[in-house]
C-alpha cells in the first residue's frame, strides 16, 4: 500500500525552525507522510534541513530561488500549486499565521481547491475541527473541492516527537509568474531574555486587574522566576497597561504552554480563546465569580499584589 503525501510548508526565522513547524508535521502524519517544502538561502537552510531531521522529517523540497523569501506570498503560493500539480499530495498543510493564510488562500484559487483555517484538530479521514465565534462554538468540517489545504492555528496542536532521520533533499526549480510585493527592508526588534510568547513553556499574564503599567512588574518578576514570556489580556494592552504585541486572545496572539498563570484576568470568551490548549491553567484573581475560573486547574481566590510576593517569596526560598 503507498503511502500518500502531505506537502507541509517549513515556517523559520533567523536560521531556527518556528515552533509552529513542528505541530504542522504532526497534524500532517494523521493524513500521510509529511513532506517539508523549505523556501531558503544557501548560507542557512542546511542547518534547517538538519533540524527538520530530529522532527523526524524523511524528505525536503527546497526551494532557493531569491525570490521566494524576498517576495510576499505569490511566490510560495505558486510554487505550492506547482507542487500540487506535480505530486498530487492528499493534503498541503501551513501556519494560519497572517502570511500562511494568505499564501493558502492563493493557492486555493491556484488550484481550485478547499480551504480551512484556524483548524485546532485535524483527523485522518480529513476531517478538520475548527473554534469559530472565538471559541464558543466547535464545528468539524471537510473539503469536497481539490486538493484540501489546511491552515493550523499555532499552539493548538501538541508537537509528538518521533524519530530522527537523514532528510533526502530534493532541489526545486519553480517558474515565478508574478513577483508581487517585495521585501525591502526587515528590522529586528532587540530580543530580551524572556522566551517568544508563542514558543514559551511557561507563560504568566496580566489583565485589568493589575491595575496599572506599573503593577506589570510584579507579572514580569513572577515570569523570569518561572524562566518564562509575559502576556496580557486585550483589557490590559486597550488600557495602555502592557503593549499590543503581547496580547493573548482571539485578536493577539495563540499560546499553548505548558502552564499559563493568569493574573487579574476576568476570562473574557476572547481571551480564552487564545490560551484554552495550555495544558495547566492556574488562575488567580480576588473575583471568584470571573468566568476564567471555568476553565481553571487550579484557582486562588486573593489579590494578585499579595498572591505573586508571596509566590515569588516561596521561589526564592526553593531556589534556595
């Protein structure tokens, strides 16, 4: 029996695989042997191979056209739809980031395909389980038309490590139609100490309840004793209390630590919806009526600015 093919776009940034990429290649084994399409330069993309190995992917399509990471979407999206005409896979899975989803939907006008997006769970009869109206409501869809593309929302998928492998590496020759937007210049904003939100095991949040941009220090403090990312709630970044980058929720960003420490945060079904898969949900807040206590493993009824010293005292003290 062969086994059908799932072409799975690579997601990286500054010469490291995203977090993301590995919970594509998950997903994509429920529906067939992942194969890694990987847009990118000779000076570091090798090592991105070699990585892709320990995710125990067993073929790369590499793509090293220029244009392919200098250019916005069209680029990707033609060369999918190539690809797809080529190999006939069952299935192209990306990131439902901004960029993944705009590529996925070219290519679904490309190929006349189906598209679904923001997919938490996919099946292996293709079935896609999706959270629509932020979260309050599941829905299990299926695409009838072409080859079905899948749009994954990060952080909703655990990666399941398998085993290491020597990826084979097949060089790409891709005809570029239409160049589009182009990149012309990128600026990397100073990194701190604090692990990526999207990428943290450990992921404290503030909301309203802080009370002010100055109370974020105790979130921050509570944070880098954990070894992890700080976030907050739409509340808390709206009122000027934390900036916009770190929101977590349905307009910010999906977080799936392994624990999530809300602070101060009333658990609006938007917020939820951002944070729902972490697998250990603390809550504390002195509301014990918030609605974020439905969904918490373990709640402390208190005032956060008594709760975190006390935390953060019994850290120290175990830190010893």
């Amino acid at each position: 029996m062969t086994t059908s093919t799932v072409l799975v776009l690579v997601e990286h940034a500054a010469g490291r695989l995203a977090k993301v990429t590995g919970e594509l290649l998950t997903a994509a084994r429920a529906l067939g042997e992942p194969v890694a399409v990987l847009f990118g330069a000779p000076e570091v993309d090798d090592p991105l191979v070699a990585e892709l190995g320990t995710l125990g992917v067993g073929s790369v399509l590499r793509v090293r056209d220029a244009r392919g990471t200098t250019y916005l979407a069209t680029p990707a999206a033609e060369a999918l739809a190539q690809l797809v005409a080529q190999r006939q896979p069952s299935a192209v899975l990306l990131a439902a980031t901004a960029d993944g989803k705009e590529i996925a939907g070219r290519l679904a006008v490309l190929t006349e395909s189906g598209l679904l997006t923001d997919i938490t769970e996919l099946h292996s009869d293709g079935t896609a389980v999706q959270e629509i109206f932020a979260g309050s409501t599941i829905v299990s869809s299926h695409v009838t038309v072409g080859t079905p593309i899948y749009a994954i929302k990060p952080g909703a998928i655990a990666p399941q490590p398998t085993q290491p492998t020597t990826p084979a590496v097949e060089e790409l020759d891709v005809e570029f139609s239409v160049e589009g937007a182009q990149i012309v210049e990128e600026v990397t904003e100073p990194k701190g100490s604090r692990p990526e939100l999207t990428d943290a095991d450990v992921v404290v949040a503030g909301g309203r309840g802080v009370g002010d941009a100055e109370g974020f220090t105790l979130i921050e403090q509570l944070a880098d004793a954990l070894g992890g990312a700080v976030g907050a709630s739409r509340a808390a970044t709206d009122g000027g209390l934390y900036p916009h980058q770190f929101q977590v929720g349905q307009t910010g960003k999906t977080v799936s630590p392994r624990l999530y420490i809300a602070c101060g945060i009333s658990g609006a079904i938007q917020h939820r919806a951002g944070m729902r898969t972490a697998q250990t949900i603390v809550v504390i807040n002195a509301d014990a009526s918030s609605p974020i206590f439905e969904i918490a493993d373990f709640g402390i009824v208190g005032d956060l600015h008594t709760v975190i010293p006390q935390a953060l005292a019994a850290l120290a003290v175990r830190a010893g």
